[in-house]
C-alpha cells in the first residue's frame, strides 16, 4: 500500500498514525516532491473511481490562478484537469492511499484510513528491525 503526503498536512499525519497504530506496511510518497505524472494521475483516478475535479483541491491560490472553478466538468476537459494537476501537485486532495487489491482512497478520515488497511494484504505485517522509521519508507 502507498500513501500520498504533504507532510505539512493535518489530515496526513492523522492518516500516518492510524497506519502506524495498526502496524500496517506501506510506503510514503511526498508528492509535492515526488510529483505524479499524468498517466499515475489517471491510474489513481481509476482505482478511486472518481474524476480528476473530484480530487482537485479548488481552494489552492493556484487553482484561482488556474480559474479552476469555472472549468467544465464534463469528459471533453478531462485531460486538461489531469494536466493541472500533473503541473501543480498541490492541487491534488490528499492523502491518497492505493490499497493492494488494486483499489484507492481518499483518506481524509480514520474510517477510510482502516478501510484501506482492511483492502491490503499488507496489514499487521511487522517490520523488519532496523527498517528506520515505521512506514517512512521512501520511493527512490
């Protein structure tokens, strides 16, 4: 399972501790860092099964910038919200944790952060000792 951060995020480090109290196994992609392309935006669009619109956090300065909120949300504009949020990561709702039977989530709350866990044969999976930090895996 991998988990989707801004670590300067609220709900990113409640998402992290739920993990952590669960001794769930994944790894942490800071994607302001890491940015996802447009083809991992559309395969995590895919396993949420939502729109690019429905992930995009409108509030961001970029957004207003983008004049996000007067884009169509229809098909035809797809790509180009794909396309905002592949430019500008920030944009992209967070945490996002892709669960090992191939599905995602949202996990803005403990519910959907267990939710996840209980979707990835992962979970309750000690770590090996010396592995450093519990979940701060990277993705080098």
């Amino acid at each position: 399972m991998e988990i989707w951060i801004n670590p300067a995020c609220s709900k990113c480090r409640g998402a992290l501790g739920v993990l952590n109290d669960e001794n769930a196994a994944y790894t942490v992609r800071r994607y302001l860092e890491d940015v996802p392309s447009e083809d991992e935006i559309r395969e995590v669009l895919d396993r949420l099964g939502l729109e690019p619109w429905d992930i995009t956090r409108t509030q961001e300065a970029a957004a207003g910038e983008l004049g996000l909120k007067e884009w169509p949300r229809e098909a035809a504009a797809r790509d180009r919200w794909i396309t905002a949020l592949a430019e500008h990561p920030k944009l992209i709702q967070r945490p996002i944790i892709t669960a090992d039977d191939g599905t995602a989530l949202v996990a803005r709350t403990e519910e959907a952060v267990r939710e996840a866990i209980s979707r990835s044969a992962g979970s309750g999976t000690p770590r090996p000792a010396g592995s450093g930090s519990p979940g701060e895996a990277s993705r080098d």
